[in-house]
C-alpha cells in the first residue's frame, strides 16, 4: 500500500540570495515619511548627505516613539536648521557637527526677527535650539564613529521665560460656571437616556413610537442609525418617518450614542476634576479607572502623560454622581457600541464619537471648534482649554496655601514646576497683601508704648508671662516663651540680656533705639577693661561683635549721627559682671 505525502517547501540559502533585491533592500532613515498631515523628508533637506543621514537616524530613533505633535514639532525645528545652514554654510559634512557648529547656530538664532522687526522669544530660540542639541546627543551616545564629544555652551539663552507675559487664568468663578453648565447639559442627556429605556420597555411593540423605532434599530442596525442611502432604500419607509417625526438622525442618535457636542461637557468636567494636560485627557483610555482596596468609597483615575512620559494619577469619590468615575462609567456605557466602529488604534479610547460618517475619537481640534457654541449656549466668555489646569492650580493653591499639596495635586516631579503654574497676578497680589499684613503687625508691635512698670529679672522668675524690657532698652514679646535657640517655655530666655542678638528681634530705624545701641556698644567695651578676659570673651564679646559687625553697619551716617545726638538723655546702664 502506498501513501502519498506532501513535499515539504525547503528554501536554501542560495534560493534566498535570487530573491528580489527590493525586498533585502533596507529602509533608509531619510525616506519620507507621512505624520498626520505632515510629509517628513530628510531626503529633501539641502544637507550634505553624510549629515543629513546621521541626523535622520537620531531623529526617528530619538523622537519617533513620540506623539505626532511632537514629531512634527521636531521636524519643523530641523526646518530651521536648514536655513541656517544653506545661509551659513557651516555644515559640509558630518565631522562640522561639532562645537563651533552649535556656537553658530545659536548667534544665527540670536539674530532671526519676526515679521514686525521684533527678535524671536527666547522661549522660541531656546526650544528650537534644543531640538538640535538633543539629537547630537543621540549621535554621541549612539554613534561616536560619526560625531565626537561637543563641549555645548553653558546657558546659551539666559533669560529663558522671563520675556513670557504673566499666565493668563480663570477666576473660581468662572471654573464654577463652566463646571455648573456642564453638569446641567451631562444631567440633561441623563434623563434623555434614561427616558428612552424607560420607553423601549413600554413603547417596544407599539409600532411608530420613539421606543419601538429605538428597538428596531438595535435589532437591525447594531444599535447605529445607517446612512442615507440607507435610510431611503426601498423598504425603510418606517426609518424614514422616523428620522423626520424626531428631529433627523442627530437627535435621535442622541438615545443611541455620542456625538462630538455631546462628549464635550464630560471632558470639560473630567479636565477641570483632574487638573490634568488638555491632550492627556482627550486620550484618556477605557480602563482608565483603577480600584482602590482599602477605601471602598473612591477610585483610582490613570491617565498618560505623553509630553513627560509618565502616568498620572488622582483619586476621587466613586459615589458622587458629577465626578470623574460616574463620568467614565457614563462614557463607557454610552459608546459602547461604537469601540468595534472605530480605527483600531483608537478602539481603546474614551472619548468616542459618531460623526457624520465615521466614528472617531476626540481630538484637541474638534474640542476647539464645539467649545464656541458650547459657550454662546450657557452665556459663558470665550476660554481655551489650556487654561483649565493653570487655573484650577492657582485657585487650589490659594485655597490652601500648601506648594507640597498643589504639586501632587498636578502630579508634578519638581515643585519648581508648580510654583511656575501658580505665579498668577491674583497670587502676587495676595502676597504682597499678606507681607503688609505682618509688617503692620510688626510696626504696631514696634511701636506700642512701653508699660509703666517693669518686672524683675531673675533665674527663677515669679513675675507673670507676658512683655518685659531688656537691659539694653529693648521690648520683648515674652521672655518666657522659650522662642529663642536653647531656652524652653516657661524658663527665662538665655538670650534676654542681649535682645538685639535674637535673630527675631525688631530693630526699627529710629534715633531712640540707635541711641542705645551706642550706648550699649560703649557699655560692652568698657566692660572689657574691668572683667575677666576669659568671662568677657564668653559672655559679652559675641554681642559686641553682632553690634559692631552686623547691625550698626546697616545704618547710615546721619542716622547714627542722630542716635549719638540722644545719648545724653538715655540713663545708665548697670554694671556688667
């Protein structure tokens, strides 16, 4: 009995080598390339080719793993580059990416103006500038057979953000009434939604009404309304009367799934709760909630932060109907029929919609162009959605007054970050208000009269806590308050005889108090003559030299000669021992 058995396909090495030479062929790093709408060319680049070829390879090894914002960030300051290289023909080869290179460039940049005459932003010339310097780093680390160690200069932009205006916010106010309308529109299509599931229950089989076509439609059509064509086939004259008797398929499509309008006062809600980047959670993800095990009550937010690579992260309570987690919830329950729909590299997005033929997913440019009617519909002025985060911050960090709070709120690394985003003009403001504050505090304490009698100084004092005077005519708030570096409350203060050394005392600029400085500045170097050196040195030297080396040398010569003026009318000081 024979069996026949497939011949087994076995290519050799020498079949490999007649294959054709395209498919061996390897990609090259200058091949043009589509982002978006953005055709990146190196190819096209009026670049010697050596360099032109490393430079490609650092960039898509560098910056392709990046957004396409970023990409296209990137490639036009490479753009510039070019320019700066045909106009100074600096760059003839790969061995000129070199210091002296990159010291050029930067005085090119210097020299760029706008339109209007007026220099480029630091901010500009910095950022373009390190788009460079980013990728010749790549370039030494990665490949240092073409592009040796550079020396790059220190601080070549000094001054970076400080041309930048003031940062321009929302009032609490305004974030309230942006909050408060779009908890009207998310509560509105609530009820829609749950009006229509109420009516397929009860309308299901009655033929015409709202629930019987909503119920027509899932069984036939998947839950999405079909297209025009569609809707007037012959055959779907039933579709037809119902798309006309409720307001087209935009209305009725409002029971069935979102629209870009629609998904637009959730965002809104989710950016002002988190304080998150406007692009992050436009691209937050369907499994962006997180369980939290020891607190049953709240729940966990993730979201992606592209520009700094990193999650971020927020909690917020899982019972309250307008916060981020019924929101998601609503989202996900909402557009679910509509994940299968989208792109697939969109499917596991939030924010899906259906628009007027495909499905989508939001973007910061349909965000832009539904916030007008959004605004014109609720009475509200003109915002951008980049303004949210800036401000939420601010007015959380004038609510608190905690830095260290306001950072984890924004889920910053670095609290300098934080500090850039609450500069606001309301927070320098407030702050110039409350160094008044204390100063007129300090001048009132400053200038309230001395009391008439004046208490015993002892070690073991038995005299009530409260104001004392000093040897030296200095006032004291509480000689017993254990304010100063080894004293404890209740005991008298180690430093009580010499004041003017406490590093909280209050010396105003007046002839009276400089009067007995002196006197007390002569008063010590007597004291030298007639005590113990040892003693002297360990008790009065150290507040001579404060006087003497810190404090008179902060006034002027006609206020000290003012103060010698009055001196004659100070009484004595005790004998120092």
């Amino acid at each position: 009995m024979t069996s026949r058995h497939e011949v087994a396909v076995r290519r050799f090495t020498s079949e490999l080598a007649a294959a054709p030479a395209e498919v061996q062929r390897p990609v090259r790093h200058d091949a043009p390339r589509l982002i978006r709408k953005t055709v990146v060319d190196f190819s096209s680049l009026n670049l010697p080719e050596d360099a032109r070829a490393a430079i490609a390879q650092a960039f898509w090894a560098h910056v392709g793993a990046r957004s396409s914002r970023g990409i296209i960030s990137y490639w036009n300051s490479m753009l510039v580059f070019e320019r700066f290289a045909a106009e100074s023909g600096a760059v003839r080869s790969v061995a000129d990416l070199n210091r002296t290179t990159v010291v050029r460039y930067i005085e090119w940049l210097n020299m760029q103006r706008r339109p209007d005459g007026e220099p480029w932003a630091i901010s500009t010339r910095a950022s373009i500038y390190s788009c460079l310097r980013q990728l010749l780093r790549w370039l030494e680390r990665c490949r240092p057979d073409l592009v040796g160690s550079i020396d790059y200069p220190f601080i070549p932009f000094p001054g970076k953000g400080r041309d930048r205006p003031p940062r321009a916010t929302l009032s609490p106010q305004q974030l309230r009434a942006i909050l408060r309308a779009c908890e009207e529109d998310i509560a509105a299509m609530r009820a829609a939604r749950e009006s229509a599931a109420r009516l397929r229950v009860s309308e299901g089989d009655k033929p015409g009404t709202l629930g019987w076509v909503l119920t027509q439609i899932e069984e036939r059509y998947g839950g999405i309304i079909p297209d025009r064509y569609t809707i007037e086939h012959k055959g779907n004259f039933w579709l037809q009367q119902a798309v006309r008797r409720y307001g087209g398929a935009k209305q009725l499509g409002l029971y069935l799934y979102p629209r870009a309008e629609t998904l637009l006062p959730y965002y809104l809600a989710i950016l002002i709760h988190t304080a998150g980047n406007p692009e992050a959670i436009a691209d937050l993800t369907r499994d962006c909630l997180q369980p939290l095990p020891l607190l049953d009550d709240r729940e966990l937010l993730v979201w992606f932060k592209a520009r700094a690579s990193r999650i971020q992260r927020r909690t917020f309570d899982s019972t309250q109907a307008f916060e981020p987690p019924a929101l998601v919830r609503d989202l996900q329950a909402w557009n679910a029929r509509l994940v299968p729909l989208a792109p697939v590299a969109q499917r596991n997005r939030l924010f899906v919609f259906k628009g007027h033929v495909t499905v989508n997913a939001l973007s910061i440019i349909t965000v832009h162009h539904r916030l007008g009617p959004f605004c014109r519909r609720h009475g509200l002025p003109p915002f951008a959605p980049a303004l949210i985060r800036p401000s939420v911050l601010a007015c959380f960090y004038r609510f608190s007054g905690d830095l260290l709070r306001t950072k984890a709120v924004a889920n910053h690394v670095n609290v300098a970050t934080t500090v850039h985003y609450v500069q606001t003009p309301l927070v320098h403001a407030r702050n110039r208000s409350r160094i008044a504050d204390l100063q007129g505090a300090f001048l009132r304490h400053v200038e309230t009269p001395l009391p008439p009698s004046l208490p015993t100084v002892s070690s073991k004092p038995s005299s009530p806590r409260g104001p004392a005077v000093t040897m030296f005519g200095f006032d004291c708030k509480d000689p017993l308050s254990g304010t100063a570096p080894g004293s404890r409350s209740g005991e008298l203060c180690t430093h009580f005889m010499g004041c003017f050394t406490c590093p909280n005392a209050i010396i105003p600029c007046d002839p009276a108090t400089i009067a007995r400085l002196l006197q007390a500045r002569d008063h010590l170097r007597a004291a030298a003559v007639v005590l113990h050196p040892a003693r002297w040195e360990a008790v009065y030297a150290p507040p001579l030299r404060i006087l003497e080396e810190d404090i008179l040398p902060r006034f002027g010569a006609n206020d000290l000669a003012a103060g010698e003026a009055q001196r004659s009318l100070l009484p004595p000081l005790p004998e120092l021992r």
